[in-house]
C-alpha cells in the first residue's frame, strides 16, 4: 500500500517550493514523524537537501522516464513512513509533449498515480484576490488530480494576506498557511540549481530556521489530516542491473549526481559499492569488476582533477582490463581536455579524444532515449534507456565510435551521442552526456 502524502507544487519553478518542503519536511521530523521525501521528475540536487531534512533517502519519481510498476514500486518502499512528501517540479502540469513510459513527466502524473492531493505554493507579488483564479484553474483542469489547498507565499502584510484570503474563500479554495516575505531561509543557488546539499556547513542550522519559520506560518496537522492514498497495483519490485559485482564508484563535490534509486537498486541486485574521491587524488579500488564516474561540477575543480595523477593513472590502468562509464561530469573528466570557464585549459584522463569546454557556456536540457550501439556496464548493446541532460558544456573536439543513438522527448536527433573506445588489454571506456534513468519498455 501506498503511504498517504501529499504533493507539494506550484504554477511555476521559483515560488517556494524547495522552501516549503524541506521546512515541513524538518519540522514533521522534529514531531518524531517519519517522512519519506520524493522528487518528481529528474532533477539531481533536490533529493540531497530532502535527505538532510528528514534523515530518509529521498528518490525521484518519473512519469516520462519509468513505468508504473516502477513507480508504484518506489512508492511502496516507503511502506513504514508515516507521511509522504513529493515536491513537484516546475509548474503542476509542466512535462513534455509526448507520453513516456507512464505520462509526459509532469507533478500532476505523479499525483494522479499514487492519489496524494497536491498543495499549490502560490507566490502572491504584486496581486491579492487575483490569485484565487489561479488556484481555481489548477483545482479544474485535471479531474484526476486533487487540490487540498494552497499556500501563500511572499505575503507582503497583514492586509494582503488578509485580502487574498477573503478572495481564496469566495472562490472555495482553502488556504493552509500564508509565508510571509524572509530572505533569511533562501539556499545559495549557482549554474545548475541549488548549491550541493553536502557543501553547505551551515545546511542543518538552515533547516533547523526553515522548520521554524514553516511551522509558524503553516498549518500542520491540516496538512496531515488532508493526506491521502490511492491502492497501488501489487508489484514484485523492479530489477536493476548493477555495472558489475563490486563496482567503484567515484563520489566527492565534483561528482555526485547519480540517482539514488539507481544505487539502491544496484545493491538490492547484490553489487557492492565501493566509493572513491578523485579530488582526493584516489584511483579506482583495484578489487572492483567496474567504474562509474557520475555526473557533478568538475569544471569547478578542474585544476584539481588535473592534478590528480594518482587518480588519472588509475583510472587508464583500470580501463585498460574493465568498463569504465561515466556520465556528463564523469564522461568530461574522461576526456583529453576539460577548458573552464575562464578559457584556461585542463588535462583530464585522456581516455577519450574528447575536448569539453565552459568557456562560452549553452545550455543543454531535456529528457533523452538513447539507443546503445555500444555495451556500458549492465546494459547490452541494444538496450534503449530514458534518462536526461543538463549542462552548459560545448564540444570542441570528439573522435571516438559513438556510444548510442541519442533523441529528446520529442524523438528530434540530438548530436551528442557519447563515445564508446575499447582499450588494449581488453577493456572498454563508454561515456555520455545523459545521466540514465531507467530501461526503457
């Protein structure tokens, strides 16, 4: 059975969300509630935050990208949790315009699925009883989906939470707390979202203030009440195929974007996970029959990875004998040459004839089906995988075999195709922009 939660979104991305959720997720915490946080759609920096918050590891939940069983699944790991919180992502019914897997990648999927009604952040700026026709067209337009309430956020005074209320009231539409204005709780933000959850040092005081300033301003046993399920079709639980037995997997600030629903299905297969830090200048473990290199910042630490001899030498003596993959960060650091954003150049591992660059940055974003021409570790040439994009990297050079025949949601060719090099002693180095999701039906 699926817990009883709640969905916490919004008409767009910026109005509080984040905000909202990891206060309440600290201040149920702090009731001695256990809280199962999700992430709807494929973001890879929220999750952490929610852990942090909750002391539960928070997993993405994706419409485009996995099936219902697989979802239904994730939901129903959460089986011991005395409330769900699922924070959406951009608007309520934002996805793509094709249907994945399960829908188009949209919050509204997700709430729809598991029957948790969902509660609207509404930034109130510059309107008052306006807002309310917001809130209404969002209660309208899919019936499938519940609206409990809404809360306001960025209330400005007592006389304008007091005008937007009498305007949420006339129109039926409940509101479960009003935030005022406070730029105090805020997260530090850079290129690709928020600043790292692990590198804040002042991360649990914030939320300790994020509880606080919820709790004051939020109606929490409302919330709680108006928690609600959907029964799930049974499942036996979806199979994840691991990279290998023991699996070394590179993990510090410069990479750190895997989704946690991946590795927890690695080591339900059996894989142990053997972690290892190149900015810590440390290679690959010998012992491991794969290397994953996940996506992250290495163009903030370049100069560092450069560096790192220990960590490029064994990282090439691995390849020549293993798989070794990496994703985005990790496929860059791959590379020959990785040039920052000030134009200086960096030496990377020099497994590919690959030449990345942050110079002039463009923005590369959206879902991906990629179509293996070439094996990476756990999945056979063939295999098609969901997964998704998001970096400001340009290629100035790329030589090697491509790895996958790669579209977007919307089945348009996308260039880059990741590369695929088999090394001397029989190993093979495969690397991509996207970071997997799922296998695809």
């Amino acid at each position: 059975m699926i817990p009883p939660g709640l969905v916490i979104s919004a008409p767009a991305s910026g109005t509080g969300k984040t905000t909202l959720m990891l206060g309440l997720l600290a201040a149920f915490r702090a009731q001695g509630l256990a809280v199962q946080p999700f992430k709807s759609g494929p973001d890879y920096i929220d999750p952490a935050f929610h852990t942090a918050a909750s002391g539960r590891a928070s997993f993405n939940l994706d419409s485009w990208a996995m099936t219902s069983s697989h979802l239904a699944s994730l939901m129903q790991a959460a089986d011991d949790a005395d409330l769900v919180l699922a924070e959406g992502s951009m608007g309520l019914f934002d996805g793509v315009a094709t249907v994945g897997e399960t829908g188009t990648g949209a919050s509204a999927d997700i709430a729809a699925l598991a029957g948790w009604p969902v509660v609207l952040v509404l930034d109130i700026s510059g309107q008052a009883q306006s807002a309310a026709a917001t809130a209404l067209g969002f209660a309208a337009l899919r019936k499938d989906v519940t609206l409990a309430g809404v809360v306001l956020n960025r209330v400005a005074s007592p006389r304008h939470e007091a005008l937007t209320r009498a305007g949420m009231e006339a129109a039926g539409i409940r509101v479960l707390g009003a935030l005022p204005r406070q730029q105090s709780v805020a997260l530090p933000e850079r290129h690709l979202g928020l600043v790292q959850a692990e590198e804040q040092p002042r991360l649990a005081q914030t939320l300790s203030e994020m509880a606080s300033f919820v709790s004051a301003h939020v109606d929490l046993t409302a919330l709680r009440a108006i928690a609600a399920r959907r029964s799930a079709p049974e499942t036996a639980g979806i199979k994840i195929s691991p990279p290998g037995n023991r699996v070394a997997l590179a993990r510090d600030a410069a990479f750190s974007f895997i989704y946690p629903h991946l590795l927890a299905g690695w080591r339900a297969a059996g894989a142990e996970i053997l972690p290892f830090s190149p900015l810590a200048n440390e290679a690959p473990d010998a012992s491991a029959d794969a290397c994953w290199l996940p996506g992250g910042y290495p163009e903030l630490h370049a100069g560092k990875l450069a560096a790192a001899s220990r960590f490029r030498s064994g990282l090439k003596t691995f390849a020549e004998t293993r798989p070794v993959h990496g994703e985005c960060g990790g496929y860059m650091a791959m590379g020959e040459c990785l040039v920052d954003a000030s134009g200086t150049r960096h030496e990377m591992a020099g497994l590919f004839r690959l030449t990345t660059s942050f110079e002039k940055r463009r923005m590369h974003l959206g879902y991906r089906l990629a179509t293996l021409a070439s094996p990476i570790p756990g999945h056979a040439a063939g295999t098609r995988l969901r997964g998704h994009e998001f970096h400001y990297a340009s290629i100035l050079e790329h030589n090697d075999t491509p790895l996958a025949d790669v579209v977007d949601a919307s089945g348009a060719a996308v260039p880059e195709t990741g590369s695929s090099k088999i090394l001397g002693g029989g190993g093979r180095a495969t690397g991509s922009f996207f970071h997997m999701i799922a296998e695809a039906t």
